[in-house]
C-alpha cells in the first residue's frame, strides 16, 4: 500500500505540477492578452485623442469658414449695395453728361447760326461799302475828269486874255 500510496502521491504531484504549468501557461497567456488588451485600449485611446484633437481642428475650422462665409456674405451685400449706389450716381451723371452735351449742342448750333448770320450781315455791308467805293471812284473820277475840263477851260480862257491883253 504504501507503494500504492506513493504511485498515487507521484501521480497526483505530477498531476499537480501538469496542472500548475497549465495554470502558469494560461496565466501567462492571460498575462500577455491582458497587456495586449491594454496596449490596444492605450492605442485605441491614443487614436481616440488623435481623433477627438483632429474633430476640434476641423470643427474649429468649420467654425473659421463658417464666419468667413458670413464676413464675405456682408462684404458682397456690401459691394453690391455699393456697386448700386454707383451704378446709379453713374447713371445720373450720364443722363447729366447727356443733357449738357445737348444744351451744348444746342448753344453751338444758335452760335453757328448767330455767326452765319453775322456773317452774311458782314458780306452784305462789304458789298454795299464796295458799291459805295466803286460810286465814290465813279464821282472822283467824273469831279477830276470835270476838274481837267474846267482847268483847260481856265488855262484856255488865261491863255485868250493874254493874248487879248498883249
């Protein structure tokens, strides 16, 4: 019996020690999946930062376009207020450009008309002040054509009385 007893202590301590290295194996294999576990967590928590970091950048420079919309938004409503305030004072200025344009127009159409005007009224008083000079040569030349036949009538007569006289 004591064999026995030995034989069933050996096989019982064998037994243990199968089950120990099992139970060492399994706890080293928990072990290292319970680090595994954790560097993944680690890692999935890192990619979380990494992820949350990233969505606060972009949400941050959603935030930044979103104001930028609005900012260009007033500016364009602004321009184009401003473009139709301009577009109106150009339109006013081009009707006044147009309507000075025709009064201009029209004052150098009277001044053109005054002028030819002035002028058939200047050839008219040089044609009389021609007739006039030609009737002024006609009567200068009739007076000393009169003048020549009077002086010869008087150089005639002088000449009788002379010869009367002597």
């Amino acid at each position: 019996m004591s064999v026995k007893l030995c034989e069933e202590f050996e096989f019982l301590m064998e037994e243990w020690e199968g089950a120990r290295k099992t139970y060492m194996g399994r706890e080293n294999r928990l072990a290292w999946e319970k680090d595994e576990a954790l560097n993944e967590v680690r890692a999935i928590e890192t990619s979380f930062d990494e992820l949350h970091n990233r969505y606060n950048k972009l949400r941050k420079a959603f935030n930044q376009y979103k104001n930028n919309e609005s900012l260009f938004n007033a500016e364009i409503q602004r321009l184009n207020s401003n473009s139709t305030e301009t577009q109106r004072v150009y339109e006013a200025l081009k009707v006044e450009a147009e309507t000075r344009f025709k009064e201009g127009e029209q004052r150098a159409q009277i001044e053109k008309k005054a002028a030819a005007n002035r002028v058939a009224k200047l050839e008219v008083e040089n044609h009389k002040m021609k007739l006039t000079n030609e009737s002024l040569k006609q009567s200068y030349e009739a007076k000393v054509k009169e003048n020549d036949e009077l002086r010869e009538l008087c150089e005639h007569l002088i000449a009788q009385l002379e010869n009367a006289t002597c």
